[in-house]
C-alpha cells in the first residue's frame, strides 16, 4: 500500500525555491509525480510557459494529477505551482504571455501593425520628452574627442551596434564594431587594447544579454570612458556608463521594439555629422569615391534627398572641444528634430496621413531642381553606402 506523504505548505517558507520544493518532496513523490518533477527540473522554463493541459500532455498524465503534484510540493494547485515556475523568468515571459493574450483575440492584420506604430509613437515620444540637453552634448562631444570608438552590441544588439557604427563611421576617424565572428571572447580582446581616451558605446536592451554586462563591468577601472544606450535605469547597464542615454523600447509582442532605439541612433549621428569639423568636405568626397556604386536612379535630381551636407555648410562651425550652451542647444535640438521627425512619419503611417516628412523632403527637392543645373547633387549619409 503506497501512502502520499504531503509537504505542509505551512512548514515552508513561502519564497522556498521551487527546486528545493522538488527535491524535499521527492521521495514521497508517486512514479507519475516523480515523472513530473523530473521534467520540471530539466525544463524549468518550458514548463513556466505551459497551461496545466499543455503541462499534462507533455508528461502525459491527467489534469488531476498535475493537481495533485502541486499540492504533494505544498501549493493549493497548479496556479500557484506554475506561479512559483515563472518567478525569475518574469520579464523573459512577459512577450510570450503578450503573444498568447492576442492569439486568443481574433485580429485583422492591419489592426495588429497599427497597434504596433502606435506602440513606437508612445515609445519615441517618451524618449523625446526624456531627453536631457547636458547628457546630449556630453554624449556627442565624447564621440567627437574619442581617440578611438568601439561600439559594443550582442545578440538583437549587436544589429543596432552595426547601424551604429556605419552612422558614425564617415564623420570619426576610428570607429570599430567590437563583436565579430570570434563573439564574446573576441570583443574583450578588443575592448583589452583600449585606454584612457576611447571611447565604448554599449547598446543593452531586454533581454539584456549578460556578457554585455560583463564586458562593461570589466572596463571599469581602466580609464575607458563608457556611453551607455539602454532602456530604464533599472537596466543592468545603466550604473556602469559615465553616460547614460535611455530610449524606451517597451514593445508589444516581440521583447523589444527597436523602432525608438533605431530613431535614437540616427539622432546622435545627425548630432554628430552638425558638430564634426569638415563633415561636408568629408560626405563630399566619400560620396564621390561611392558613385560607382550608386543606383544611378538616386543621383537623379527628382530623387535627390533632403541635403543634409549642404545644411550643415551653412551652420556655423563650433569649436570642438569647448563646451557652450548654443552648442549644447544646437546638439539638443538637432536630435530632439530627429526624434520628433520619426514620430511624424509613424503617427502619419498609423492614421494613413500624408508624411510630412516625406513633405519636407519633397520641397527639398523641388527646390533642389529649381537650382543651377551646375551643382552637383550631394548625397545623404543615409545614402552614402547601402
């Protein structure tokens, strides 16, 4: 005769980790119990995601004895078991259970993207609002001043890393992409060389990935100074930059929306290419040592995009190096522009309104084609390199 011996769950403290639950109850457990312990144990988090029906077609076992395994580990059901499951893995679940929730609801496809721009616009529009006019010029005038630039990205960061570094890459002379085919091991490689005067910009959103962490916390010490992009100052990232850059990047149903990091992105480039010295002889000439490249359709007048170059031009050229209000206002409004700009061009998409960025563009160049037939048509840094 096989008796079930139950924890009292008043005889466990209420954080006792599931784990420990197991493994105590263990020897009391039935063989079925057992066989659910054990694919516990060895799938801790696809078992946090499952339904208790899910749960009891994997084990193979009846609802009532995945009822009966939580109460044998001291909870008053499944719920609560599955509660204790998820404790930890909580922000690694959240898209999942968003994804669950609207497969549940019935949606058209065009409903599901507009919420989805709608997300973006709320995203950049904090952002925008959370801009701080001290950071922002700290920010550009450390990637001016730098000796050498390391931008740092892993996983879905290490594309953001990329974009990064192509922006930057025509207006400082030494950029690099840390993390290449040798991954993690390669960058501290790299990151090893660096020294008072460089510069790393390291770019972390959920689901931060640890070894960025690591790597950021190995640089502390070093005189390397370190700009951060992350989301909250709850990031695992945020205390270890000297400067901090937060974009929110609260998504719907992915783990993260990139659109409001993308738009972030082009703004500190834009900043840059505003404060660099000879940014237009060097867009010029990079330009013109791409041409063979180009699509010949874009060099056409008609195509011609906004000149960002030429309105560089005709801004004055600060002194880099000295830190002044108007070109801390400058540096601020410039990415404040670049941020509200993409909000525009979203909320346009969201209520199928005419772009008013593409606006812009459009009287950019009408006017472009109304002039000497001479000048020759500059590209912009978006467009210097596919």
């Amino acid at each position: 005769m096989h008796f079930n011996f139950m924890i009292d769950a008043d005889s466990l403290p209420a954080d006792l980790p599931l784990t420990e639950r197991i493994v105590r109850a263990m020897p009391e457990l039935t063989p079925a119990q057992q066989r659910m312990a054990a694919f516990v144990l060895d799938n801790t988090f696809r078992a946090a995601t499952m339904r208790i029906d899910e749960f009891a077609d994997a084990v193979g076992v009846s609802l009532a004895t995945v009822n009966r395994f939580a109460r044998a580990l001291g909870f008053d059901g499944y719920p609560q078991c599955r509660a204790a499951m998820v404790r930890g893995y909580e922000a690694t679940l959240a898209p999942i259970e968003s994804l669950r929730t609207s497969k549940a609801q019935a949606s058209d496809s065009a409903d599901v993207m507009a919420a989805s721009l709608a997300q973006a616009i709320e995203n950049l529009d904090w952002t925008r609002r959370a801009l701080d006019a001290g950071t922002c010029e700290r920010a550009i005038e450390s990637i001016l001043q730098a000796h050498r630039i390391y931008v740092l990205g892993l996983g879905a960061s290490g594309y953001l890393a990329g974009l990064l570094h192509h922006g930057l890459d025509p207006y400082c002379e030494n950029v690099q992409s840390v993390v290449g085919a040798g991954g993690s091991t390669h960058a501290a490689r790299q990151l090893f060389k660096l020294r008072e005067g460089d510069l790393v910009i390291a770019l972390g959103f959920p689901r931060y990935v640890s070894d960025t962490v690591t790597l950021c916390r190995r640089l502390r010490g070093r005189g390397v100074s370190v700009m951060v992009l992350t989301d909250s100052p709850t990031s695992p990232l945020a205390p270890l930059g000297d400067i901090v850059i937060f974009v929110r990047s609260k998504p719907r149903l992915s783990s993260n929306s990139e659109a409001s990091v993308l738009a972030m992105i082009d703004a500190i480039c834009d900043a840059v290419a505003q404060r660099a010295k000879h940014a237009v002889d060097r867009a010029t000439e990079l330009t013109d040592f791409l041409l063979p490249w180009i699509d010949s359709a874009s060099q056409s007048p008609s195509n011609a995009p906004v000149n960002v170059a030429r309105a560089v031009a005709r801004a004055p050229s600060p002194v880099v190096g000295r830190v002044a209000t108007t070109a801390a206002t400058a540096t601020t409004t410039n990415t404040v522009k670049s941020l509200s700009n993409a909000a525009a061009a979203a909320t346009a998409s969201t209520q199928g309104a005419p772009n008013p960025v593409h606006q812009t563009a459009s009287r950019h160049s009408s006017h472009a084609s109304t002039a000497s037939s001479a000048t020759p048509v500059s590209l912009d840094r978006k467009d210097k390199a596919s």
